[in-house]
C-alpha cells in the first residue's frame, strides 16, 4: 500500500485506540471528514457482499433464478442479472405485503409480468448499480440482500461495535486483529464535477425508512461498473463473443489503483483512507467500553429485536 494513500496503524490496545481518536488524539481530524467501517478480522477484505465469493449461491437464490453453467456466474453480465433479479424480488415481496419501500417505475410497471428482464430498461450509458435503483438497493442492502453497497458510519464507535462483537464470536482470536476503516468521505465528494472524479458513489439513503440505518448513521459506497444489462451490451456480446469478467478487488486496491494510474493528486489532506489494527484480545475490552458509551445493540437496532441481540451479545461477552 502506498502511505500517502492508505496509511496503516497498529494500536497496542483499546486504551491506546480511544486516546488516538479522541478530540485531543493523533487522528482527531478524522472525526470530522471521515466515514468508517469495522472488520471483525484483518482477514476480511473491503469487498461488497454481492461480488463475494460464499454469495454467489445465494445471490442467485434471491433473485429467484438458475445459476448459469459453465463459470459462466463469472460473466457481469449474469452478475448484473442476479442482483438485478434480486432487488426486484425484494420490490415485489415487500409491496405485496403492504410494507412502504422507495418506489422504482419499471418495477412497479412489470410488477405482474413474471418474465420481466432489464435488457430495454439499460444501456451502456448508465451506470451499474443505476440511479433508479440506488435506494431500493440501499434498503434491501440492510435487511441482508447482496449488493453492491459497502456499509460504513459516520460514527467510528458504531462500526467498532461490529468489529467488537464479530471479533467476540469467533473461535480463534489469538493471532488476528480487529480493523477499523476510516474513508475520507469530503475528498471524494469534492473531486466530483471535476476531472479528478472517482468512481466511487457515496450514498445516504432515505432514513425515515429504515430505522436501523437512522441509529447506525449508515452511508453506503458503491464503485461504479459499466451496465452489462441494455440491448447494446447483449448485441456486443453476440458479435464478438467477448464476456466481462466479474471484478471481486477490494475496494482499497480499486481506490489505490485509480489514484496511482491517474495521478490524482491528494491535496495535502493526508491519506485517502487509514486501517487501523487493533489486537482481537481485546475485543471483550472494547465491547464493555461501547456498551459503556451507549452503543450497544439495544441503542443501534431499535425495538425488541436490538433488545434480544443485547442479550445474545452479552451471552458471548460473558463466555470471555
């Protein structure tokens, strides 16, 4: 990794993280400009939950449609498909049952067409995921649909919660740490309209439907892809015979890559992003500690279900 791009920090330990990141630490600027995200191991890579690997089942199980033969759930256009096919299952589902969700026209326009495909509603000018799809997608993101989203905060200790409590259920801790991601939300907002934009989108969905994502300040990113879905895309293939590939890199390596390849310069800000590395020893400390500054699960998913993930995370805080 480059440092001027993604800096890694190592913390010796809980006591040593909040004194970092306090309003007086090391790392204060980064409670002002920046999103997080927290990994219950080193291990896990910054890769959407669509594009990984052990959801390429259920990814096509969702959507309600037959896995292709052949490597052929390696092709983004099937990939484009799946996720496509996915989201308008969860559309559809959710309407039929009176539950209020962001509404996407040509969902609503095929609703009863069984055999609907997205091949007249795209073309190799959008976008994927598309525009019409962003908040729909964001919502059905949150209630365990695979996406193309990456969930982060706005809050460092809401994502360290999940670091914590991953961390707290596994088996083996002894030689891995915890990470904490911290992205640096206003460089990217700011290089948009100019030559130096990313293909990076950070989306914040409509709150007031989704009480989860209300209390855990979620922000969404979505690298962008090209639509392997339109006509035009399905004529190219039919005449060369040429397939996309799907891209699983994570997205430090996408940010990274695209920065060094175009030089897009820093402006002084510092890195673009920072990994920090706590010890997973002290994931039992830094529970109790969060849990201590109200964020616990009964504060960050609302009602009786974020009551009974306190006591189940509890159960495993006791185990320690």
């Amino acid at each position: 990794m480059s440092e001027n791009i993604i800096e890694e920090v190592y913390l010796e330990d809980v006591k040593e993280l909040y004194q970092q990141l306090s309003p007086f630490g090391k790392y204060s600027h980064l409670l002002r400009n920046f999103i997080f995200r927290g990994e219950a191991s080193a291990k896990y890579k910054l890769i959407p939950s669509a594009l990984r690997e052990q959801n390429k089942s259920k990814l096509y199980s969702f959507g309600g449609i037959d896995k292709p033969v052949d490597n052929q759930d390696e092709w983004e256009q099937w990939q484009q498909h799946a996720e496509w096919s996915a989201i308008r299952k969860f559309f559809i589902l959710a309407d039929e049952g009176g539950i209020v969700v962001p509404d996407v026209p040509f969902f609503r326009e095929d609703i009863l067409n069984s055999l609907a495909i997205p091949h007249f509603r795209f073309d190799s000018t959008h976008n994927w995921l598309p525009n019409e799809l962003l908040e729909i997608a964001g919502l059905a993101q949150h209630y365990g649909v695979p996406t193309r989203f990456i969930d982060w905060s706005s809050s460092h200790n809401i994502s360290l919660y999940f670091a914590a409590v991953g961390a707290m259920k596994k088996n083996n801790i002894s030689d891995d740490y915890m990470v904490l991601w911290a992205l640096n939300y206003r460089y990217i907002e700011n290089k948009r309209l100019t030559e130096h934009e990313m293909p990076l989108r950070l989306i914040k969905p409509t709150y007031n439907r989704n009480p989860n994502l209300l209390a855990q300040k979620g922000i969404l990113s979505c690298w962008e892809y090209n639509c392997h879905l339109g006509v035009d895309a399905l004529y190219n293939f039919a005449n060369d015979g040429s397939a996309i590939l799907v891209d699983r890199t994570p997205l430090d390596e996408l940010l990274e890559k695209n920065i060094l390849e175009r030089g897009i310069p820093l402006d002084n800000e510092g890195p673009l992003m920072y990994k920090f590395y706590i010890p997973s020893s002290q994931c039992h400390t830094l529970y109790k500690s969060l849990v201590e500054l109200n964020f616990g699960a009964d504060s960050l998913f609302p009602g009786l279900n974020g009551v009974v993930q306190r006591m189940e995370d509890d159960t495993y805080f006791n185990k320690k």
